[in-house]
C-alpha cells in the first residue's frame, strides 16, 4: 500500500529524518516506537503532508502514485488520515459541520457524489456508538474546551466517518484514562478491514495491549535501527531505550 | 478651503430657500449656525487626530453636484436585489435623495414610518423636541449634513408599539447628476417601551463617482428596544460618511450592526450616549474588502449613568490591498458606576498588501466599574489550516471556513434570520466559497 524508500526530512536548517525505509501492506497493522526526539511525529506530519517540514531526499509511494507532490488535501482524498497529537481547536465550526464539509470534500476531490443527508446522519449515529460519544458533541465546536480524552475520541469518530485506507495514529494515547484508552482501541479494531492499514506511534506498550500490531519498528535518530513483532514492544517496555540508543551510539 | 468646501458654501446661498423646511425658523436658524461652524472648520485631514489614518482628499477633489435632481426612472426591478426579497418589510426608497413614494411602503397607521422631509414641513414641535439633540453640533460633517439635509426617514414609534414588520431604508444614487454629493438625514423616535427593527444601505448605481454624507439620530427611550443592521456594499465608485449618534434612555436596548463588504471609502461614526440606568448598547460589525477598499469604524460610547451595559464586537478580514481602521472609545463618566463594558477588534489580514490601524481607548473617571478592551491583527493559523486540509478540505474551502468561523459571532445578535443568512450569502462570495450551511 504505502513503500517508503530512503525518506529524508528537515525542518528548517534540522536534519530528522535521516532514510526511512518502511513498507506496510493492506490489513497490516503497524506500531513504530522509540524516545522522544527520534522522528515519530515528524514522519507522520510528512507522510500527512505538512509544509512545515521540506523532504530533502527519498520518496513515499502511495498504491503507485508520488505521494510528495500532493498536497495534504489530495493525500486526504486517497485515503490518508493522521490522527492528531494535538488536535486544533476551531472555534465556530460544530463537529458535524466539519465532518460533513470534510466528507463530501473528499468525495468531490474523488470525483463522487456528496453524501446524501439522511446517509451522512445514520453514520454519524453510529460512529458515536461507536465511540461512546454522547450526540451533544456533534454540535459543539470542534475540539474548543474539549478535554484531552475528547479531543482523543474525536480523532478518532473523524476516522471512523472518513474510512481511510491509511490511518496514522500520532499518540493516540496519550492523555487517555484507561476507559477512554480501551474505547479508542476498541474503534479503531472495529474499523480494521483486509483493505486498510495502521500505523500506531507511541512510546507505550498499553496501547498496544488493546491495538495488536504485526510489526514493530523502533525509530531512533530519524531511521528505523529495529523491527520486529509485538515482542520488540514488550522487550522494550522491559528494558526502556538505553540499550537501542548504546547499540546505535 | 478646498473647492469643495467653497462650493458647499456658495451652494447653500442658491439653494437655503427652496430646501424642506424652510418655513420652520428654528430649522433656518440651525442650518445657518451649522453652516458657519462648518465654514470655520473645513473638511478634516490627516492632522485632524480622529482622522489621522483615513485620507479623505482623495475623494474629495471630484467635482461633486450638490443639488441633485432626481427624474430618473428607476424602476423595482433595479433595485429589488438591495432588499430583503424573501420578507415582508415597510420600504422607505430614496433616488438622488429624493423620496420615491412609487418605490417606497410607508405608512401612518399606528406609527409614522414617512419621510423626513414631511417631519422638516409638518411637525414643527417634534422637530424642535429631537432634531440635533442626538448629533452633536460642531462636528463637521454633521454640520455640513444639518446645514443640507432636506429628506431621509423619519420613523416615530409610540409607547408601546412593536412595528409589525422590519422598515428598510434605501438610498439609491443614479448617475443622472453626474459626480454627485447627497446629504440624506434620518430621525427615528422610538418612544417607551416600543420596538422597531430597521435595515438600511446605500448603493450608486451609476458609473459616476458619489459621495454620501449621512446622519441618522436614534432616540430609545424608556425601555425601548431598537434594531438597527447597517449593510454597505456599495460600488468601488461610492464614498460613505456615515454619523449615526444614539440617545438611550433608562432600560432601552440598542443594537446597530454594520456589516461592510463594499465602497471605495467608508467611515461609520458610530455614537452611543447611554443616558439612564440600565440602558444596553450593542455594536458590532463584519468589515471584509479588498483592493483599493477603506473601512474606518470610530465609535464612542458615553456611558453617563450607573449600572449599564456595552458589548462591542468588530471583526476584519483584509484582502488584497485593502485598509482598515477601528478607533473604539469607551468613555465612563464619574456617574457611571457598576458600568460592564466590553470591547473587542480582531483582525485578520490575508494579503501581505493589506493593512489595519487599531486603536481602542478607554477612559475612565468612575472607581467600580468592569471594562475589558482588546484588538488582535494576525493571520489565519497554520496549524489550524493544515488540520483541515489534512481531513480533505481544500486550502481556500479551508480558509473560507476558518475565516468565516472567525467572523460569525458578530452576526449573532441579528434578529431577522433572512438577514443572517443573506449576510452568511454575501461574506461566502467575498470569500469565495460556497458555504452549504449557516455555521
């Protein structure tokens, strides 16, 4: 589904990512761990498409297509969606606008028809469900005095409504209560399908507890130096980072 | 002096005898005071510390008709596009300042809602009662206007009345004088306990440079409540100084809404004197425009009573090479204790071409009083704009939701929801987006 091959990134005048080489195949579900400052985030927000970072070599390959001169809107319409670490607040726009506006968006960028009303209602009904949300949120503003495990959620109810093929979830469980963490597991295992991938960033096994990866890369110093499979995570969450960071030293 | 000036001048001489009202020596009398004060003052400049960022000579040094005719045969269908299609309203159509009862509903039933012309000819003690006392002598252009006027709305709601359905108010230009001057005045009495929703505009709709000085003076009295939305998008060819001064009294709530999308020059002074306890005064206002637009809100409220409330609220969105100013002054005299005001001006540029000048200015002279001031000018968030296109929305929907999110809490306060969503209409266009639904 996605191949990326020597992938190289900086943001200003700082070098971070440093040839990424990773390749992740529909069903798969794929967790990439490692201390802060490695180039998690950072290879989310390229694969999303932020400006802010300039790719300075490598390639990203999306079901055949360039996937770097797109612009973050179009990678959206093939099928991507990042999962913010910290969603932004819009005031003024409710949640179901927005999720409306982004859906038949998306399906314009794609050429098809907007979702009919009564459609885009009963998928809204049950991605809530879903997500445990009470259907007041709908008409709140998006993510404007939202706590940090409604923020989470909402994240996730945007993927549920969107269904993309490629969902890259940036600590996800970060700032999450153990119920609200199993919730948001239990959406996204909901939504896996033999067509879609995951790509699950975090510092922490628990998350992985509940969403369970096929593979698990460790990122240090903006490359993968360590994939394996859910082992890695549970290695890790026994011996911490030190010893990666003496074996790349 | 400018040319301009002197032709105001010489103008006058012609035309004093022959303008409404002239029959009526307490009007004769103030339209000479007010003439002379202007003769001794002349057209403000940029020295002028309330003018300091607006130029008017620009739009002053076209050879400007001051006595229009209006003969012109505009007919509904030219104009039917600047009013509310979709609402029943009572319609007070002026052309080249001149009232057109064939265009206009007015009515005398259980309120006057006629000209001003026949207020200047008919109600001589009403006149003497309101006329003047809510403008301020001394100004200029309410001088240059009181010295002019001779037509314009005239709107008088007795105790206890709700007029049934809202009064716009047009002002059509026509290029039938050429560059033309208009001087229209507007006087609205709203008397204790009464209520009245008014619309008003001004729009030229010839290829001839205008320029419009107005003047509307409110009187809410007791109780009274009072709706007053401003819509200006006007052609690139009209200039606007709009006066618009407001008395309250005791309990009376006062919402003038100026929403401008359009003109070559506007300048809205916008005059609030809160003068009984427990009065509300609420201003608020959209400015979106673009190339060679300038938009200028300098508003005052006097708070002279204890225990009232002011909420001001103006947003800006700035394209292309476009200039807005906001002078904002609130004025908390040593009477006014347990005064709440609030005060706030965000801007948001979206060309580098473009430019704000803010200034918002408290003074106060009472010790138990909340007042809250603020202004913003920035851009549109990056975060906040990657965000949307990362879930599909293209750049510019994007930043016409972002802008638009930005700028809809100043039309909260509209009463008549065919205005929202006329309003919601005109600022998705100047955007340039198609906005499918009302945020």
């Amino acid at each position: 589904m996605i191949k990326i091959k020597d992938l190289q990134a900086r943001v200003e005048e700082k070098e971070i990512l440093r040839g990424i080489n990773l390749e992740i195949g529909p069903g798969e579900v794929h967790a990439i761990m490692g201390p802060n400052g490695s180039g998690k985030s950072t290879l989310s927000s390229v694969i999303a498409g932020r400006e802010d970072y300039e790719v300075t070599g490598g390639a990203i390959d999306f079901e055949g297509e360039d996937l770097l001169d797109l612009d973050p809107e179009e990678r959206a319409h093939k099928g991507i969606f990042l999962s913010f670490q910290y969603p932004v607040e819009i005031p003024g726009v409710t949640v179901s606008n927005f999720i409306k506006t982004a859906i038949n968006e998306s399906r314009k960028g794609r050429g098809e028809e907007p979702m009919e009303a009564r459609e885009m209602l009963a998928k809204m009904r049950e991605k809530t469900a879903l997500l445990e949300m009470d259907k007041s949120y709908l008409s709140r503003s998006l993510n404007e005095g939202f706590s940090g495990g409604e923020k989470k959620r909402n994240e996730i109810f945007q993927m549920a409504m969107l269904e993309p093929k490629l969902a890259i979830l940036d600590e996800t469980d970060s700032g999450l209560d153990i119920d609200a963490l199993r919730i948001v597991a239990n959406g996204v295992n909901k939504l896996r399908s033999e067509d879609n991938a995951v790509v699950v960033i975090t510092h922490y096994q628990r998350l992985l507890d509940y969403i369970e990866p096929d593979f698990v890369h460790v990122l240090y110093n903006g490359k993968i130096v360590k994939s394996g499979d859910k082992n890695l995570a549970l290695e890790l969450e026994a011996k911490g980072y030190d010893w990666i960071k003496a074996e790349n030293a | 002096m400018t040319d301009l000036a002197q032709d105001l001048l010489s103008s006058f001489v012609v035309a004093e005898a022959g303008l409404n009202g002239a029959k009526n020596l307490g009007v004769v009398n103030m339209r000479k005071e007010a003439l002379d004060r202007f003769e001794a003052s002349g057209f403000p400049t940029t020295r002028d510390e309330e003018w300091k960022y607006t130029n008017l000579k620009p739009v002053l040094k076209h050879d400007y008709k001051i006595m229009l005719k209006s003969e012109s045969a505009v007919s509904f269908g030219d104009i039917k596009q600047y009013l509310l299609s979709d609402l029943d309203t009572y319609k007070l159509v002026f052309i080249n300042g001149k009232y057109s009862s064939w265009l206009s509903e007015s009515t005398h039933q259980s309120y006057d809602i006629c000209t001003f012309a026949a207020a200047l000819n008919k109600y001589p003690d009403v006149l003497a009662e309101y006329l003047g006392k809510a403008a301020p002598a001394g100004e200029t252009f309410v001088d240059l206007n009181t010295a002019f006027a001779d037509d314009g709305a005239y709107i008088r709601v007795k105790a206890n009345q709700t007029v049934d359905k809202p009064i716009e108010i047009l002002y059509i230009t026509t290029d039938e004088n050429g560059t033309s001057f208009s001087q229209n005045r507007n006087l609205i009495i709203v008397e204790q306990n009464a209520e009245v929703q008014i619309l008003e505009r001004h729009q030229n709709l010839g290829d001839a440079e205008s320029f419009t000085n107005f003047v509307s003076e409110v009187f809410a009295a007791r109780d009274a409540r009072v709706s007053y939305y401003k819509v200006q998008n006007d052609s690139d060819k009209a200039s606007l100084v709009d006066n618009t001064h407001v008395k309250q009294a005791t309990g009376s709530n006062v919402h003038v809404g100026t929403y401008s999308f359009g003109g070559k020059l506007v300048r809205n002074n916008l005059h609030f004197y809160s003068g009984g306890e427990h009065a509300e005064s609420h201003m608020d206002g959209i400015t979106i425009i673009g190339d060679g637009q300038t938009v200028d809100h300098h508003t005052l409220v006097d708070h002279q009573e204890p225990n009232c409330y002011s909420r001001e609220l103006y947003k800006g969105i700035y394209l292309g090479k476009s200039h807005g100013v906001f002078n904002g002054k609130v004025l908390v005299r040593q009477k006014a204790q347990k005064t709440n005001a609030f005060q706030q001006n965000d801007n948001i540029l979206l060309s580098d071409k473009a430019k704000v000048d803010t200034k918002p200015q408290l003074e106060i002279f009472a010790d138990d009083v909340r007042c809250s001031h603020g202004c913003t000018v920035g851009q549109l968030d990056k975060n906040a704009l990657f965000y949307l296109r990362s879930r599909g929305i293209p750049k510019r929907e994007a930043q016409g939701l972002m802008t638009y999110a930005f700028a809809s809490d100043a039309l909260e306060y509209i009463k008549i929801p065919q205005l929202q969503k006329r309003l919601n209409g005109v600022i998705a266009e100047k955007l340039g987006i198609n906005l499918e639904f009302a945020l």
